[in-house]
C-alpha cells in the first residue's frame, strides 16, 4: 500500500493508554492522518512509503499544545520584567500596547512566537490577543495548528472601540477563517478578565459562545488583588459572578487558576471546566501556586500555558511540565502529587481536551491529525536513559527537539524550521525592538 510517510522511531510514547511506552515501533501516516502503528519490520513489509524517517535515537510524542498564550507579545520579550501583574499591565504594557500595536506588529510577533513554538515542539496554541486576521495570516505562514481568542475588553485600544466593536470585529474574522482556511485556525471567544470586562458585555458573550457553541477563554483568579477588587466591586470573587452570569460550564477555559478555595474547585470539577496552567509567569509575577493537586484530585481538567513571552519569557512547554511537577510535589509535600505521566497528558490530551480537538489531536492513534514532536535522546545530558517518559519532563528540553509535523506535514527537520525564515523574523523583532525602546 502506498502511503505519504512512515516514521520509525526508538521509543513512541502515545499518551494513551497512560505511561505506555512503544519501543522499535513505526507510524504511517497518510493524508494528514495516522492510519497504522505497528512494529518497524513489519511496517516496511506492508507500506510504501514516499518518505521514511527513521529517528533511531528519539522519542516521538503527540505535539505539545500550549493553552494559554499571547504570542504577538514575544515581540515584548524583556520589556518590563520583575514587577507585579497590575503594575507590570498599567505602567508598562499597556502603555505599550497603545503605542505600538497593531496589524503588522501582530503579524510579526505571531510568527516570531510560531518560530520559538514549533521549535520546543509545540504544534498547536491558544491565543488571545488583538487583531486576529493578523495573527491569523502569520499562523497560515508558519502552519501550526491554532484557536484564536477573538478578544472583547470594555476599553479602547488600537483595535477596537468598545465591547460590541470587539465583537463585531472578531466575528468577521471568524467569518473569513470558516471559508478560507483548511481547518487548522479555529477560534473561541476570550475576554480578556473580570476585572476589564462587564456584566453587560459577559451576557452577550455568553449568548454569542451558546448559539455557536464557541469556547469561552478568559484570565481568572490570577492574583489576590483580582478577587479582592471583586469583592468590593461586586460583592463576590470572581468565579462566583461568573457562576451566576452562567458562564461555568464545560466550554470554559479558564487561565491561571491560582487562587481557589476547595468549594470553588469542586464547582469547576461539577461543571466541567478546564484550567490553562501557567506556573512559570504565576511565578515569575508574583501570583502565587496554583493548587494542581487539589485540582486533578477533584477531577478537573487542567493543560499547560506559557502565558505571552512578555511575562514568562519564553514560549516553552518543556520548562512548564517540569516546574509544574516540581511544585506541586514540593507545595503538597507528595512526591507522588504530579507523575511525569500525568504532566505529559496536561501538555497534549488535556489541553485537546479543553479546546474540544481531543478527537483530533493529543495522542498518538489511529485516525488522529499527524501532529507529532520528535525528541532526540542521544545527547549526554539525557544519558543513560532508563525511562524515556521520565525523561521527557526531568531531564529533555526544548533544544533537543528535532522534528515536529502538524497534519503530516514537516514543520521542523533537525532543528531548522521548513516554512519560516527565521533570519527574516529575527531582522523584524529587531526592527520592533527599537521603535519600543524609543520613548
């Protein structure tokens, strides 16, 4: 039988069936998609193959999935560092955002941002920032698979006038996305948090995200400041407004997630409600630990996200599954708080899970898109190897990553990218870096 491609790998982790570990085995891969998984030998007596990749020394893994980012910020990268969240927002990036903003810096630091993914392995991200068509037109260029946070706030910016405009705006890129793309691009709807968007404009979110059966993507419970303010405001913390605006519900994609007590945990596991955790920037800003023990304890789903690279500072997934094992273990006390398996699964099948792609990507199966992360394990630094998995989350990292597929498609071989001139985007961040150093 004829097929696009075959790769045969040393070790392939699927993710699922949990913790199992494939050794000399082969994926084929046609139209997109995985259509067998079986031994090397016999995999060559059965398929011919237009490409054979044979990575004798990696691991191969579902494609990593960051839920949680603002990429176009890479091109803030280092601007305002070692300052609390709402500091760091009011006396530094907004002020930048307001200068700076718009289709082109979006377009460029959207791509700078799918360089440095795809790099770490990445293959798909959930994105919330301004000028979506923008953002959109760098993901097509690159060919990483994405959701896009059509954003509302209730203030101006560059983009948009107030809440409704948001909408409108982001509507109509949904609109042109939905006829001309190849599906990778979906999007969902994202204010920005509670504390910049309304109750007004959350009902309307919530009509809009039910009649289309859209995601809701929103910052929740970052910092204690946030829940304080809530309750002077409004007389309630922040997830109890959105429970009674309606908004908990099992299409929620809620990023942070540091500060809950056990009743609010149980209200997210109850209705189904997905976490996109950020320990490096929770860290980095002083928000604080997010309870990941009591959360997966609870049942519910938790993924990873970097956060933009303005507040982390980088876009890698590798060094978030590690901290985030690291932390919950030392927070609880329990060595066995966060297995490596399970910080795998928080990185591909969870994170599916919470942009409802779980059908489609975050494992290893057959009949699954071919979004695929291959890992090099030949290098001292991840020598001897007794256990591949363990590996992956204690001692691998992003530069060890060598190949990466989304839909079958070769985005990365051996370490350089096939669809992006990274000399081109590095010209251009540096050409961004002056006009935002000139003030």
């Amino acid at each position: 039988m004829n097929v696009d491609q075959i790769i045969a790998a040393r070790w392939i982790v699927p993710v699922m069936p949990r913790s199992a570990i494939l050794e000399h085995q082969a994926l084929v891969v046609d139209g997109g998609r995985i259509i067998d998984l079986l031994p090397q030998a016999e995999a060559q007596q059965k398929y011919v193959a237009k490409r054979t990749e044979r990575l004798d020394s990696h691991v191969l893994i579902p494609g990593l999935i960051n839920l949680h980012t603002h990429a176009a910020m890479s091109l803030m990268r280092g601007l305002a560092d070692d300052l609390s969240l709402m500091r760091w927002l009011n006396e530094h990036i907004w002020p930048a955002e307001t200068r700076h903003v718009s289709e082109a810096f979006v377009g460029d630091g959207t791509l700078l941002a799918c360089a440095e993914m795809l790099r770490g392995g990445i293959t798909c991200f959930s994105d919330m920032y301004f000028f979506p068509s923008a953002a959109a037109a760098a993901i097509e260029k690159a060919g990483i698979r994405a959701m896009l946070g059509l954003v509302v706030l209730d203030f101006p910016t560059a983009y948009a006038t107030d809440a409704d405009d948001y909408l409108n705006k982001g509507f109509a890129v949904r609109d042109a996305l939905r006829e001309n793309t190849d599906g990778r691009i979906t999007t969902c709807l994202a204010p920005h948090a509670p504390y910049t968007v309304s109750d007004r404009s959350f009902e309307k979110i919530l009509t809009f995200a039910e009649q289309l059966d859209l995601n809701i993507h929103t910052h929740l419970h970052e910092t204690l400041d946030e829940i304080v303010k809530s309750e002077a405001e409004f007389g309630l913390r922040p997830l109890q407004r959105f429970a009674n605006l309606g908004l908990v519900g099992p299409n929620l994609i809620a990023a942070h997630g540091v500060h809950l007590t056990i009743s609010e945990i149980e209200l997210l596991a109850e209705r189904g409600c997905h976490i996109a955790h950020c320990p490096a920037s929770n860290l980095k800003l002083a928000s604080g630990i997010a309870p990941i023990k009591a959360l997966l304890a609870q049942g519910v789903n938790v993924g990873f996200g970097t956060d933009g690279a303005a507040s982390n500072n980088a876009l890698d997934i590798f060094a978030e599954m590690r901290l985030a094992a690291l932390l919950a273990k030392g927070v609880s006390g329990d060595a066995e708080a966060l297995a490596a398996s399970q910080a795998l699964e928080m990185a591909t099948i969870n994170a599916a899970k919470a942009l409802g792609l779980e059908h489609e990507i975050g494992s290893i199966e057959i009949g699954k898109r071919a979004d695929l992360t291959a890992i090099d394990m030949s290098s001292v630094e991840t020598t001897p190897c007794y256990d591949p998995l363990s590996h992956l989350i204690y001692a691998a990292g992003r530069e060890q990553v060598t190949h990466v597929w989304v839909d079958g498609m070769l985005l990365l071989e051996q370490r350089m990218l096939t669809k992006i001139d990274m000399n081109e985007i590095k010209e251009k961040a540096k050409l961004w870096q002056n006009k935002l150093q000139a003030r």
